[in-house]
C-alpha cells in the first residue's frame, strides 16, 4: 500500500517558499502569455459600466425630484444611495441594472423599513446614448413578501408596480411632504 504524502500546513508551505525564494533552481520559467489579436468583446466590461450607470441615473432622478440624494461607494448591506429626509429619517436603496430584458432572476437582496430595490431597465442597444432606460423602484419589504407567495423566476419586473399597487414609484422615495 502506497504511504499518503501529508498536507502540509499554510506556515509550512510559506517557509518552504521563503527558503527557496532566491534559489533560480527552485522555480521553472516565467510563463507568457501574448496578447490577444482579436478586439475585447463589448460584454466584457459593458455590465460593469452600466450597473455603474444605472446608480447615477437613479441619482440623477432624485436630485431633479430636490432629494438630498447620496451614492455610497462601499456597499454595506446592498446599499447604492441613500437618501435622507429633512426629518432625519435616512432610506436605503440598492440599485439593478438589466440590459435587454425585464426579467430578473431572482438573487438574495436585503429586506427592511425604508429600503427600496431600484430596476434600471436598460434596453438592448444600451450604448446608444440616446435610448433611456426605464427604472421600476419597489419597497424591499413589499417586494419579499410578494416573492414568497409567487414561486415564479425569473420575475417580470415591468408588471410588479401593478401587482404591489404602487402608483407613484419616484414619490415613495421622497418625504411626503414634496
């Protein structure tokens, strides 16, 4: 029967590295990798650009709306902007971006008072400047417990203003005295 060779610990393998580390015998060749002939395709980086957009868009409205709007850069909790009130009540709002559709597979989101899901629909030629996307905004609260009683995935994101009968989608953000 052949003996297992043992794992060897995190410090192990560190000092073993550590000794070797001016040895050129202990390392093989560099290995290389030549660039690509052919150009990067749009998709690479166009959804990483576009959920970038997507925040400042949602920004956007809310500053022409007089909300005291701001985006967050570090993201705790799904957290993209938040926006706070004169009275000193803060809501909390994570922003989507779809490119294309306005079906959106279901991913864990948080749920709470005074946090909201913004939808930016983007549509498909979304590097055409001129097309708009359109934004569906839903209470966080609302929208889970809509989700548990429908089982359906992805979810149309279009119809759920009527489901959850919201009127008024850009007015719920704001104080209700604007």
């Amino acid at each position: 029967m052949k003996a297992r060779k043992r794992k060897l610990t995190d410090d192990e393998i560190e000092a073993e590295v550590l000794s070797q580390l001016h040895d050129p015998r202990a390392w093989d060749q560099p290995i290389y990798v030549p660039p690509s002939n052919s150009p990067r395709p749009t998709w690479v980086t166009l959804g990483r650009h576009l959920e970038l957009s997507a925040r400042f868009h949602v920004l956007s409205v809310l500053h022409r709306l007089g909300a005291e709007a701001n985006l967050t850069l570090a993201h705790p909790d799904n957290v993209d902007i938040t926006v706070v009130h004169t009275s000193g009540r803060a809501i909390t709002i994570d922003v989507k971006a779809l490119i294309g559709t306005s079906k959106w597979f279901l991913e864990p989101f948080s749920a709470r008072t005074h946090h909201y899901l913004a939808f930016v629909l983007f549509p498909r030629n979304a590097a055409d400047p001129a097309a708009s996307p359109e934004v569906v905004v839903l209470p966080s609260e609302r929208l889970q417990a809509f989700l548990k009683r429908h089982k359906a995935n992805p979810i149309n994101i279009q119809s759920l203003p009527k489901e959850l009968k919201i009127e008024s989608p850009w007015r719920q953000l704001l104080p209700e005295a604007a």
